[in-house]
C-alpha cells in the first residue's frame, strides 16, 4: 500500500502517530512517504495529524482516498475536517467518546512511545525518587499530590523528580511542593533511560481544576436545583479531566519497572488495577496512603511494577495495539465495516 504522512506540527503525539507509526508501516511493506501535499492521487492511505490536516483538499483531489485523522483536536476550523476524515485515531476511550459526536469511525491507537526496558530490582534504600513525567500542565495542577509530598517529606527522605519541556514551557511555579526537594529535568528522547529509570516511584497527576464558584454553587447541602435531581450529597465528587486524556505516561513507568501512583480517571481505570498494579487516588490522603506503602516496602514497589508490566504487555502492548491497526485499515479498504468505532 502506498502511504502518505503529512504534518509539520511537533508534539509527543507526533513521535508516536508519525515516527513510529511510520517505522511500523514500512517494516510490513508500505511504501511511505512523508510530508507530499500535492500529489494525493498517488497515494492509497493519508495519515494527518489534526493541527495542520489537509482532509478535505486530499478527498477533493482523490474521492477513493483512504484519510485518517491522528490525534484530533476540536476547534470550529477543524470540525470540518474531524467530520470529512474516514476514520479517527484516537488515544483513549475518553477522546473515542468525544469525538463520536463528530465522526462515528474511531480507532483508539495508544500513543505509547517505544522506549527500551531496563529491569530494575526495588532494594531497600534509604532516599526515595518520586518521578514525574509529561507535560506542565499537570504539574501546576497536582494541588493534592504536593501536599502529600510536603506531608510525607517530614516523615521520609523523598526527592521529587519533575520531567518536562523546561525550555519551550518555562519553570514549574505554580502548585510547586514547599517543603519536599524538586529537581526540574529538561525532557528529552532519553530522559527515560537516563533520569526515568531512576526513580522508585511514578506518579501520574491527571485531575484538572474545577471553578471556586462552581465548587461552591455544587456543594450546598440546600441547594434546591441539585436537590431536585434526588440522591445528592455535598459529599459527592466533582471531576474534572481533558477529553483528550489517555494512558500514555502510564506506559515508560510499566518497561522500567517503576510502580505507579495516579489520579483515577477512565483510562488509568482501564489499566491500572488499583491495589494490585498501582493504586488509583484523588484525594491528598490516598496520596498520602499509597505513596507511603510504595515508600516503606521495596516488596510492594516490585510485585506492583511487575504486575503492570505483565498487564501492559498481555493487553495493550505496542506491538498488539498495531496489529489491531492494520486489521482496521484492512476492513476499511475492503468495505467490510462503515462507520463502527472500535
């Protein structure tokens, strides 16, 4: 099959659906080409990445075109293009279920980078490395897990290991630990191999903030409109998460062998049994809770580690999730599904 892949846009998306997607086509024997805006009749497949898609020029010029569209973001100028795509590669059952408003043919490829294992064997030790990895976002937004750490660095020596894109995202300010030792780390292609793969402990922060006054109006006991929808407490969870969340940066922690610790949301849910291959939390005090078990026991930081290791590889491996793909692509091509999000 002749393949195409267009876009100039760079992200940690673009790693996995563009240079290793593309790696992956050409070792099963597709011709590809990268980045050929012009010339879409040669080609059986497009692939797109969303901020600078060419979906609609591309079947204008080809209608027997096969065009998919790879991590889809939603602005009024693409949902045209969201709309016109034959399929989506989406990351997670969370984007899947957004984006099925907009176009009903959905594949959730996840975006795991490949990344080599290094076994690691958890001792007994006294400093204990709690690494962070992903975009900034997060970090300003981990209100929670900096006061646990705070609240654990007065029992525990811990060091907390924060990797992200320091040079294009600036310093982490805001949400910052206190009182628990940060080292800040530039992200890189390697950072897994060379800083990742020496903490003890991942942490996966997901949780987004939710408005003061929303929180207020949403918690008053007397609240008659909430009422009214019967079964209401003020006790109740109010979450918030991006559509676009997905397990990704759970993935580098199960090949080094790291046990995790995350917010629970969808796609950690899906993949993380909590007790048994990392724990599930939201609260500061089920951070708090499971860092500590992982902190004190070495036994509990390998049997977690290897559990979601095993998981990761038996269900939702690189190599699994591909070949998925390409049965995918290959029902397409044949017309034996329309439509069917899997």
């Amino acid at each position: 099959m002749k393949i195409a892949i267009n876009t100039n846009y760079k992200s940690a998306g673009t790693k996995v659906c563009v240079d290793d997607l593309g790696h992956r086509l050409e070792e099963v024997g597709n011709e590809l080409a990268r980045n050929d805006w012009q010339n879409y009749e040669k080609y059986d497949l497009i692939l797109f990445m969303s901020p600078d898609s060419d979906v609609l020029q591309a079947k204008k010029a080809n209608p027997k075109l096969l065009v998919g569209l790879m991590d889809p973001k939603i602005t009024k100028r693409r949902i045209p293009q969201v709309k016109s795509a034959d399929f989506l590669l989406v990351s997670s059952i969370e984007q899947r279920d957004f984006f099925l408003k907009y176009n009903s043919n959905i594949f959730i490829y996840y975006m795991f980078p490949l990344i080599r294992e290094i076994v690691k064997e958890h001792e007994q030790k006294q400093k204990i490395i709690i690494g962070y990895h992903g975009n900034k976002t997060h970090l300003n937004c981990m209100r929670e897990l900096s006061l646990s750490l705070d609240r654990l660095s007065r029992k525990y020596d811990i060091e907390f290991w924060a990797i992200y894109n320091i040079k294009s995202l600036g310093m982490w300010n805001r949400n910052r630990p206190k009182k628990c030792l940060v080292k800040d780390i530039q992200w890189s292609e390697d950072v897994y191999s060379s800083h990742l793969s020496k903490c003890d402990i991942g942490v996966i922060p997901a949780k987004m903030p939710v408005s003061h006054r929303l929180s207020k109006v949403c918690s008053r006991p007397r609240n008659s409109f909430l009422k009214n929808w019967g079964n209401y407490s003020q006790y109740d969870y109010l979450i918030r998460f991006k559509y676009s969340n997905n397990p990704g940066r759970i993935y580098p922690f199960s090949q080094l062998h790291i046990p995790v610790v995350s917010d629970f949301t969808p796609s950690y849910c899906q993949i993380i049994q909590d007790s048994y291959s990392g724990f599930l939390v939201w609260s500061e005090q089920g951070w708090s809770d499971a860092l500590e078990k992982l902190i004190i026991d070495q036994d509990l930081r390998n049997k977690m580690s290897k559990n979601l290791k095993d998981f990761i590889d038996n269900n939702f491996s690189p190599d699994t999730n591909f070949n998925k793909f390409l049965e995918f692509i290959d029902k397409q091509k044949t017309g034996d599904i329309s439509k069917i999000s899997i």
